[in-house]
C-alpha cells in the first residue's frame, strides 16, 4: 500500500510519544492487524494521518502527527488503542532501517519478527504498569509520576512549535495537562464509576501538586493564569463527581483510602508554599468537611501533635489550626473549632470566611451568629468581595431565622462599606424612607451613579419618601458653581417638581422654586438655566 512521506524528525517524535503513551499489549495488537493486513485505506491530510482498519467492524482512526496521545479511533477504547498503533506501525515499521543506529529506535529488518530493544518494548519497565482499579493508590502515583517525567522529558527537546520552544518551563508543563490526563486516564475508561472518579480526582490532585513543586522561585504572575483556572476547575468537577457518586455510601472503606492520601497531598502543599498556584487551603477543608470519621480522626491527631511541635508565629503553624477548626467543624464540634482558632494571634478574614460560608449552607444560623459577632472587628475591615460575602450571609440569617434583627445591628455596624447590602435589605422590606435617609447621610450615591430603577420603584410606591433626597442633591449641584453643574441641578429640580405633583404639594413646590431663586440673585447662569427649564418665570 502507498504511503504519504513523514519527515524522519516526525516519526522520531511520533515514536517517543507512543513509548510514553501507549502500553506494550496494545502495540502488540496492533502490530498483529498490521502484520494481518487490515489496514484498508491510508491518508495523510495536513498534520493528521485517516485510515481505517478492519478488526471484524471497520475502524476510522485519526493519527495527530505532531501530538500523538490526541489521536482517535471510533472504537469502544476512543484512544491509544491497537487500531491507533497498527496504523503508527504502517509507517514506522517499513522504514525501522533508517533508525538502526539511533538509539531511541532499532527495530528487526523482518516485518514479521518482534521488535527488539525499542522504546516501545516497555514491559519491563515501571510507567507501563498499568493501574489497577483496586489501587493501592501509592502504586496510581508512581504510574502518575513516571508518566509525568516522561512527558515533560519529552518536551525538553526542541517542540515542532515555535511558541512551545520559547516558552517557559512552567508554561509548557501546564500544556501539558491534557496530554498528561489523556493518557493516564485512558486505563480507567472501563472501571466502575467510583474506581474511575477516584482515579480522574488524583490525577488532577497530583498535576496540581507537580506544577507546585515546579515554580520554585518562579513568580506566579508569570503563570499562564487562565490554563491554572482550566486545571482548577477541572479538579473541582471531579471532586464533584466523587461526593455525588450513588456507590460512595457503599463503598466506604475504599473511599476512605483514598481520600486519606488526597488530604495528605493537600496537607504538604498547604504547609510548604507561600505563594500557591491553587487554594490549597480550600482543597484541604473541603477534604476535611466531607472524609468519614476514620480519616478525620487520624487527621485530627496529626494536626494535634504538629500544634504541639510547632511555635505559633510559624506559617505552618497557621495552616494547622485552619485544618483543625475544619476537622472540628465536620465532627459537629463547632464550640471547639472556635477554641481552636481563639489561639490565632493574628488572623486573615479572607482564611476565616470559609467557616461562615459552612453555617450559612447547613443554615446554622445562632451558630452563624457567634461566629460572625466574633469576627465583626475584623469584617469591617475586609476587602470588599469578602465583606459582600458576609453581608449575603447575614440577609439569609434575617430571611430565614429569629435573629434578624441582630444580623442587622452587625451590617448596620460595618456602614459605610456595607452600605449596598443594607440599602438592599431596606428596598425589600419597603423602608423607603429608611432608605432615603441611608443614602442622605452617607451620601454613597449621587444623581449621576443612582440607579435609576431604584429611584422609580420608590416613587411609584412612596414619591413623598425622595422628596428629602432631591432636594439635598440639587443643593450639592448648585454649589458646584459651574453652568453644567447647574444645568444638572435643573434636570434634578424638574425630578422633584414631578415629586412634589404626586404628592400633591404643588404649593409647597412653588413655595420653593421662588425661595431658591431668591437666594442665588447673583448667580447669573444659574438664573439662566433656571429660566431655560421653565422652573421660574422671566
């Protein structure tokens, strides 16, 4: 059969990609349909190769030239199966001469006999033991380990990509993640569903750990941050899919093997990096808050003893107490948890937010209560997403508990950061007027940034209630002293004047209108645009 010329640069790459990727047993076979003849039909169209191959059905394959683990095959396996690897070998087979003396590939002159001494005869070789379903998890990360260091061997040499040569180490290995997940993930594709969710969250946990030890002293602003934002929520997906699993209540024990070594990858991470690419500190919690009570109690006697060991200016000392008051917190100990973390000389805000999110989602809302009227000093200086966060939380605990009030006297206590939240609070409860002297004596908003829907909900309802507030913004105008600002203040008495028709107090309104006037005679322009707006007469 006539085969389309691949440059022997390509085919050596090819090569070292199907020797990272590719298990020994499937080259076999595919080797066999080779030897067989099966393949049909051949085609190398731009940088992909489309055959097909007649195993009892008609297969379609399509080889990636320059990224073979991205290869496809309509049958049940999708990837790096024998169908992938006959058609690999129809070109690479035939011509294994012009390789004999490279020492990545030194095939038999025979077509017939087995190759001999090939970076794809790997069945000695550790990576290409494959993963058992069962674990033991130690035995995942070694397979994880020896396929990572392969690959990124691999893309030491000079890439087929112009940008891929110039980038950075840490930006390639993070390219690298698809490749790393295709083909590790490739063997759990038959596994029941809990085995292959288990398998696909450690795989993610340990690319994330492995792009950690990566950075060294390499700054995180130089990261590729949208790919690490790929990877996170990637891992996040499949930590979903292990909590939702319907075999994970019947399949304790093996749960719990498992996500005893995912809480000691966290742990590690959590502890050694100052500047992390991923919240480790939330990956540990989470781990914390949803393991069973074998593995908290053997993590909370870890922590307990490093506590005991460690002074308490120490980072990793911080860490620990966190890990802890969560560990307190999934054993429904929550007065501890807060004993835990009274230890903390000094405390972040932002680290402590977690545990409010935790009460609010198990709507513990007395709970909630103490926690954030122990941490109301230091809310009202927190960033402003973190404070939004914790004013969301307290109008939950108003809607739905007996507390409202004392929820409310906290939010009201952190004014004016958390002014939005509060003015929101009283829209819905129809305090208008509340509302209108919120915005007078704070003065968050002017005419020009309100939101005008707010202001036509409250006038359709109480156009009275603004009448206060119109006239304190029309005032501040004026003594802007400059013709558009007066121009500003006459489309903001013509608000007002409308206010006053729907109030009925039209006389009041007159009363007014003349009385301003009268007390700015000199200010020409501001009698000008008074006259244009046709608020007084000539």
């Amino acid at each position: 059969m006539y085969k389309d010329r691949i440059s022997s640069e390509k085919l050596s790459i090819m090569a070292d990609e199907a020797t990272r990727c590719m298990a020994p047993e499937v080259y076999e076979k595919g080797k066999t349909l080779y030897d067989r003849d099966r393949i049909k039909w051949v085609k190398i169209f731009g940088p992909r190769i489309y055959s097909t191959v007649d195993d009892d059905k008609m297969y379609t394959v399509t080889v990636h030239i320059d990224n073979f683990s991205q290869s496809t095959c309509t049958c049940a396996k999708k990837r790096l199966c024998e169908h992938i690897a006959a058609v690999f070998i129809h070109y690479y087979g035939p011509r294994m001469m012009e390789f004999e003396n490279s020492p990545k590939m030194n095939f038999s002159a025979s077509k017939n006999a087995p190759p001999k001494n090939t970076n794809l005869n790997l069945k000695n070789q550790a990576v290409q033991s494959t993963p058992d379903k069962e674990g033991p998890v130690e035995l995942w990360y070694e397979y994880f380990e020896n396929t990572y260091g392969r690959i990124r061997e691999s893309r030491k040499r000079p890439s087929l990509s112009y940008s891929d040569f110039f980038a950075s180490e840490l930006y390639i290995s993070a390219r690298l993640y698809d490749e790393f997940m295709d083909v590790v993930n490739v063997h759990s594709q038959s596994w029941p569903s809990l085995n292959r969710d288990l398998y696909r969250f450690h795989s993610d946990l340990f690319f994330m750990d492995m792009l950690e030890k990566q950075i060294k002293d390499v700054q995180p602003a130089y990261v590729d941050h949208y790919q690490m934002e790929e990877i996170w929520d990637d891992f996040m997906r499949s930590f979903a899919a292990i909590l939702s699993n319907k075999q994970r209540e019947k399949n304790k024990p093996l749960f719990q093997t498992f996500f005893q070594k995912a809480i000691e990858v966290a742990r590690e991470r959590l502890f050694l990096v100052k500047t992390p690419l991923f919240n480790w500190l939330m990956v540990y919690r989470l781990l914390c808050v949803t393991s069973y009570n074998d593995c908290l109690e053997k993590e909370t006697r870890y922590l307990e003893e490093f506590l005991a060991g460690h002074e308490p200016d120490q980072q990793s000392y911080y860490y620990a107490v966190l890990g802890l008051a969560s560990l307190r917190l999934a054993a429904n100990r929550e007065e501890d948890a807060l004993s835990v973390l009274r230890q903390l000389k000094d405390k972040r805000i932002d680290d402590l937010l977690f545990y409010l999110e935790y009460f609010a989602r198990a709507r513990e809302w007395e709970k909630l209560l103490a926690w954030v009227n122990w941490l109301a000093p230091d809310i009202k200086g927190a960033n402003a997403v973190v404070l939004e966060d914790i004013c969301k939380y307290c109008l939950q605990a108003v809607e739905n508990s007996k507390f409202g009030q004392e929820f409310i006297k906290l939010i009201r206590s952190w004014l004016p950061r958390s002014l939005d939240c509060y003015a929101q609070y009283l829209l819905e409860e129809d305090l208008f007027r509340e509302w209108v002297e919120l915005h007078m004596s704070y003065r968050g908003y002017t005419w020009d940034n309100i939101d005008k829907d707010v202001l036509r909900l409250i006038e359709a309802k109480d156009p009275a209630a603004l009448i206060p507030l119109y006239h304190q913004w029309s005032a501040m105008l004026i003594e802007g002293k400059t013709r558009k600002s007066y121009q500003a203040s006459v489309r903001v008495l013509k608000k007002l004047r409308a206010l006053y028709n729907k109030s009925k107090a039209i006389k009041e309104w007159n009363t007014f209108i003349y009385s301003l006037a009268a007390r700015y005679p000199r200010m020409r322009a501001l009698q000008e645009e008074l006259r244009k707006g046709k608020l007084i007469s000539s």
